[in-house]
C-alpha cells in the first residue's frame, strides 16, 4: 500500500471529526504536502458528510427532555444571578488612595504659589509704577529747580518786590523773565488757613480788567515757599501789579479776600 492510500483511508474519518490526534495532526500534515488525490477524495468526503444531516429522520425532543432542559438552564441562570449578586465591590488599593492625595496636595500647592506669585506681580508693579512716579516727580522738582535758577540769575530778568499788608509778615520776592516766565520766592512764610491755599493773581494794567487767576501754592514745613509759572497769560509790560491771596482748596476764579501781598511790576 502506498503512502497516499493509506492517508485515503483515513481521509473520511476526518472529514467526520473521528480521528484522534496524533492521526489528525498525520493527515493534516500529508495534505500539506499538496498530494492532489487526498485532497479531492477530503473534498469529496466532506460533501459527503454535509449530506449525512438531510437523510437523517425529523425528530424532536420529548416533554420530559424539554422539560429537564429548561429547568437545567434556569438553576444555572439562578445561579449566575446569585453570583452577580453576591461579588464583592471592588476594593481600591492603598497605593491609589495616596496618589489621588498626592495629586490634591500639589494641585492645591500649584494654586497657592499661582496665587502667591500673581500678589508678587502685583506688589512689584505698584513697586515700579511708584518708582517711576517718583522718578517724574524728581525730574519735574529738577526741571523747576533750572528754571527757576535761570530766571533768578539771567540778566533779562526783572525784580520787584511784593511787600505784605500786615507788616509782621515777611516779604516776597519776584523775578519775571520775557521767556522763562515769573517766579516768586519767600522765606518764614505763615500757613494758611485749615482747608485753604495761597494764590497768585495777575493784574492787567488795562482799565477795567479783571485779577488773571494764576495756580495756587503753600510753604514747606519751614516756611520757604518757591513759586514758578512758565508761561504768564499777559507779557509783563501790559502788567501793572501782582498780589496774592488766601483762597479755598484747589483755587478760585475772582478773590475772595484782600491781598495778603501785592507789588507793582515796573
């Protein structure tokens, strides 16, 4: 008997699952040799198997057997319910436990050092923003500090004096300079009054003019007072005097009181 006749044989009891394994795996390894004969012949033998189920007789299962089936799946599904039922809840390890409070402690960390460093940006630019407040403060003191050194010492300037109404009170001193503009200076110089300023007024020598209101002033703690204005309204020849008065906070557009000080300018 040759090699391939005795796989034939064996052929239709695998194509009904009849084999064991160790023949299976025999008849499986020579059709992978690619012998023709064994292939048609499990060709054929499976079709013959496929036909096996329509010539076998109709037949159904008794009550009894149907019975014994239904009450057979019922138990296990019982049984199944009561395994669901009955399986413990999943218990959460430690190492979980500490990552989560881990993660709630860096978040609540990452909010404060935000919090803290949105305060320090915050005080570092009011710090800034001071500073360079008081950087123009200091460039304006600077600028008047020139100006009025300019107007003090140029020849083009013109003195006068304002003396004061009550003769107790010291002097003020003006100099007036075509370009630079005025400046008027004094020493032990009183405080006015709670709630109120000093005043400088332009008087026109035009008839009937009206007091020009100029910007408001008060000494230091030491009673210097230093008094500049860059750009009079009126040229210092249509000027005949300058005066000051005691005025409420912040000024006001006629005087209220009599000149504390007034000068001619010539």
């Amino acid at each position: 008997m040759s090699n391939g006749d005795q796989f034939r044989e064996l052929i239709e009891a695998y194509a009904l699952g009849a084999l064991d394994a160790e023949e299976r795996a025999a008849v499986e390894a020579h059709l992978a040799t690619g012998c023709q004969d064994c292939a048609k012949a499990l060709q054929e033998a499976r079709w013959l198997v496929s036909q096996l189920g329509y010539l076998a007789p109709e037949a159904k299962p008794s009550e009894l057997l149907k019975g014994r089936l239904m009450q057979t799946v019922r138990g296990e599904a019982d049984a199944a319910a009561g395994r669901a039922l009955a399986k413990p809840k999943p218990v959460i390890p430690f190492w979980m436990w500490a990552g989560v409070a881990a993660l709630l402690v860096i978040t609540i960390y990452s909010a404060w050092d935000a919090r803290r460093l949105q305060k320090d940006i915050e005080e570092t630019n009011k710090r800034a923003a001071a500073i360079v407040q008081q950087r123009a403060a200091l460039q304006a003191e600077l600028a008047l500090a020139k100006r009025q050194a300019r107007i003090m010492t140029d020849p083009k300037s013109k003195k006068f004096m304002l003396p004061a109404k009550d003769a107790q009170m010291p002097q003020l001193e003006a100099m007036w300079h075509p370009e630079l503009g005025i400046c008027v200076v004094g020493d032990k110089m009183p405080m006015p009054s709670a709630n109120h300023v000093f005043q400088l007024w332009l008087i026109p020598k035009t008839p009937g003019s009206k007091p020009m209101p100029m910007q408001t002033f008060w000494p230091d703690a030491d009673g210097k007072m230093v008094y500049v204005m860059e750009n009079p309204p009126e040229p210092m020849w249509n000027t005949s005097a300058l005066a000051v008065t005691e005025e409420p906070m912040g000024g006001s557009p006629l005087p209220t009181t009599e000149p504390m000080w007034v000068g001619g300018v010539s």
